[in-house]
C-alpha cells in the first residue's frame, strides 16, 4: 500500500515540474545547411600560359577576364564601356593623355594593395618581356606615370580613338601582383583581382574557381565554379547528356549542336559572333598578282555551299572583313560580287588568258586541325565552287599550324590559304588595320599594299567622331572589295548549351563567357 501511495506522490511532484516548465527541454536539433552546388563548365579549350604578359589566345583571356579585370571594361550584354578598376578618367584634349582615379582600397587575392604604382609596373612589365601580346602595348603607349597613390596617367604615341577598348578587354594591360609575378620573367600565376580566385588548377584537367570576398564589385550568382577540359567535342557532349556538366562551351561541333536543339533537352543559346574566316591572297606572286584574277576567284567562292555544307547553318557568310553588326559593317564584297556569279568569274578568267583547256592551276592551303576538325571540309568545298568555272584547277595542301605559320605564311611562300581571326579589341579597325595596311600585310602573308588604304585607316585611328570614322572604314571595306588580297568566308555564331535548369548566360561582342553571372535554379 505503501509502495502505492509513493508511486502516486512521485507522479504528481514529476507532473507538477513539468507543469511549471523546471524540466530542461531538449533542444531542436539544427537544420542541415544545404552547399550550394557548384556550376560545372565543360570546354574543349585549353589554358596556355596564365600570365598576361604572354598569353595570347583566346580561352586563357576569359579566364583573365573572369579572375581579373582592366581599368575600364565592357558592360555584360553590349558594347558599351563602363569602368573597372579605375572609378573614372578623363582624356586630354589632343588625345594623347589619359588620366585614371582609381578604386581605392583594393587588393589582390595574395593580399597585395592595388594602386597607381601597380597599374604602371605591370605594363612596363608587358613591354620589358616584349612576349607575344606585347605589340598590343608598344603600338599605343608612350609612357606610363604616378601622379599619386590612386592616380595614374598613360601617355599614347598618337591619338587612338578606340584605345579604351584596348583597356576594356585585353589581359597585357590588366595590372598584376608584383609579388605573384616576377619583373623580368613569364610565370604561371592564380593572383587575380576580379570576381573570381584561384583555389585549383591542373593543366589541361581542371579549374576550380570560388568567389573573391574582397571584390569591390556585385558577388558572382554562383559562389563556386568548375572548369573541365576535354579532349574533344564528342567526349564533352557525352558529359553533358550524362548530366555530368551544366554547360558545353566552346567547341561543340556543327553536327552536336544541331542535332541537340532538335532533340529540345537543352538551352541551345546561339548569338552572332567575332570570330571570322577569310581567305588570304598573296598578291605579289604571279599570276595572282593580276587583281582581275583575283576578282574572278571572289566571284567564284561559295560562301552559302561552306555555311550549310560543312557548318549546317551554324556560321553565317560574311561579305566584309568587318563583322554583321559591329557599326561601319556594309556588306562590300555583296556589292560588287553578288551572292555568287560563276558566269562573270568566268568572263574574267578568259580575260587573263585561262579556259577550259587551258585552266589556271592553284595550290590552295589550309591547316588541318588548328581551326577545327571541319577545315578539310572547309578547304574542299572552296575547291568544288573554284573548280565549278570549268577554267579553275585546285590541288589542296595542308600543314600543321606550327610549320604553317612560321615556315609558310611568315616566309609568304603560299600564294592562296586559310586564315581565321579572333579580335583583340572590340572595334572595326581591328578587322581592317592588322589585315590591310602595308605595315602589317607582310605579317599576314599577303603582302598588300596601297597607300590609299593606309591613308584611309590611319585616319579613322585619329578621328573621334564615330560617323566620321565610319565614312572612313566603309571606304576602306570598298577599296578592299576592288583590290581583293583577302576574301571574307564566314562569321562564326557563339553557341553554349546548358541544362535547363541554367540561368544568367550572356554571350556578347566580346566573346567572353562571364561565368560570375551564370548561376542554377
């Protein structure tokens, strides 16, 4: 009984406590946090030397343009220019001075301080080590000076309307840690400054890249990114579709991207590019010398057979160096050419004395994989339309990049080849200067030359009223359309394919994929 009665008293003075609530409580158990997942980025491309000073292709400059940043720099989505690491400037008014404030308090990601005194060593650095991207520097500035801490001044040779674009896009003016980067030697190095650090890089395998906390400006839609590299397209898309990749990025092949926008499993996004193909004609070797032959080989091209042929549908054909709708583009070679006439090249080509039984014979090169595994294909489709007058006998020779660079069109031994171009700033006399006037055709293999066109460029360099320079440059995409030492082919589209769950995908003039806006639902 007694037993009882304690029982019931225990039972009470337990109920009673927890009643008043003197029974410590178990606490919830805290939420699981969720990582956020990274983006995963596919490329066929390749990281050659990630150092400004010396890189000079394409893919190594997005990665600049992702883990470091210019002075100055374009606005995603457009052409316009907007600044970067400096806040503002001001430009003297014969043209020659430009004056940079700069962004104080910033630092780079080995937490050396950003200032005036970086911005002039880091390009003093690129003209001293005179690597390839140099001339990007020595062609334009005079000299680099401190006027204080966070001012800096950048003296040019001569007045150049689009040197802000040069500043906006290219890594040779991009300044640098000077404890990450020897003065007088390349070095690879993962020191940025931009929206984007370094955490791991294995060459031709991997880039990891995480948000820089001390960027000044907005947070990158994605904390952490993964670049893959593969070895070739087919390899890529298999990742893609196995959902192992969020995005495929450069290069996909014709064939992959058209087959994927019908399959509908995935964004295809797909925008005119910079990129352009052309042929080159080395003027001074006969009989291509005669520039009625030359116009008789522009009447025979058939740029339409390469675009549907060889890329179905995935480049558009170009009749100007200047490419569809950078400003000053007219469509030159359209004007006086036509889309093709095989009669009119055919005219000419007797003419100069050819016929059916009595052809001109050419030897037509191109290099096999540097542009892509679709360059024989490109090359033969040339041959067919030549050879389609009846007048035109072709023989196709190739070399590898390497040999058919430095052993050939250095030494301007072909006389009619291949050429593709990436721009190295976003305005038309990049497409005009370095192809077409007497300084540099050398360089090109195509030896052209005319005062007339030299005239015409180095003006529009000078002029800073847009319409003035666009007079200028449609002049200049004429005489050249008249004097025929290049052919344009065709503009490349840019196409990125993501999962559909992929958000914030920005292709532009620029080309450069902007990873710190792409983000996943």
């Amino acid at each position: 009984m007694k037993k009882i009665f304690l029982s019931l008293v225990l039972l009470c003075i337990v109920a009673g406590i927890l009643a008043s609530g003197c029974v410590e409580k178990k606490a919830p158990a805290p939420e699981k946090k969720v990582e956020e997942k990274p983006l995963i980025i596919g490329t066929t491309d390749k990281i050659t030397v990630l150092d400004p000073a010396k890189s000079y292709d394409f893919y190594t400059w997005e990665v600049f343009n992702n883990i470091g940043e210019g002075l100055l720099r374009y606005k995603p989505g457009t052409t316009d220019i907007e600044p970067g690491l400096a806040e503002s400037y001001t430009v003297s008014e014969d043209g020659l001075v430009y004056t940079f404030k700069l962004r104080k308090g910033l630092k780079f990601t080995d937490g050396t301080p950003f200032n005036a005194s970086v911005v002039k060593w880091s390009i003093e650095r690129v003209l001293r080590l005179n690597a390839d991207p140099s001339w990007l520097v020595e062609s334009f500035v005079d000299s680099v000076n401190v006027v204080d801490e966070y001012t800096v001044q950048i003296k040019l040779k001569k007045p150049v309307s689009y040197f802000p674009a040069l500043l906006a896009l290219d890594p040779p003016y991009y300044p640098v840690s000077p404890k990450a980067y020897p003065a007088n030697e390349i070095k690879d190095s993962t020191v940025g400054i931009g929206p984007y650090k370094v955490v791991k890089w294995v060459r031709d395998q991997e880039l990891i890249l995480e948000a820089n906390p001390d960027y000044y400006g907005e947070k990158p839609k994605t904390k952490k990114v993964v670049i893959k590299f593969y070895k070739d397209a087919a390899t890529m898309r298999l990742a893609l579709e196995k959902g192992e990749i969020d995005v495929a990025w450069r290069t996909l092949s014709p064939v992959d991207i058209k087959d994927l926008e019908e399959k509908g499993k995935f964004n295809v996004i797909g925008v005119p590019g910079g990129y352009i193909r052309y042929i080159v004609i080395n003027v001074e070797t006969p009989p291509l010398s005669n520039k009625t032959l030359r116009q008789a080989i522009a009447y025979a091209v058939d740029r339409k057979a390469i675009a549907d042929k060889v890329f179905y549908g995935t480049v558009e054909p170009l009749y100007s160096m200047v490419p569809i709708g950078m400003w000053s583009h007219i469509d030159a070679f359209k004007e006086k050419y036509g889309e093709r006439d095989l009669e009119k090249a055919k005219e000419l080509l007797k003419q100069c004395g050819y016929s059916e039984d009595n052809p001109l014979e050419l030897e037509f090169w191109y290099t096999p994989t540097h542009y892509g595994d679709t360059e024989k294909d490109v090359a033969a489709v040339i041959k067919e339309s030549l050879e389609e007058t009846g007048m035109i006998k072709v023989t196709l020779k190739s070399a590898e990049w390497a040999t058919y660079a430095a052993e050939y069109i250095a030494k301007g031994t072909m006389p009619i080849f291949l050429l593709g171009w990436y721009p190295d700033y976003i305005d038309p006399d990049n497409y005009l200067t370095p192809f077409l006037h007497s300084e540099y055709s050398a360089d090109l293999g195509s030896r052209y030359k005319n005062p007339e066109m030299d005239k015409l460029l180095e003006e529009a360099q000078i002029k800073l009223s847009k319409e003035e320079r666009t007079k200028l440059y449609e002049d200049a995409q004429r005489l050249l359309a008249e004097d025929v030492p290049l052919i344009p082919l065709f503009q490349g589209k840019l196409y990125i394919v993501t999962q559909t769950n992929v958000k914030g995908v920005t292709l532009d003039p620029t080309m450069m994929l902007r990873y710190y806006l792409i983000y996943k639902e």
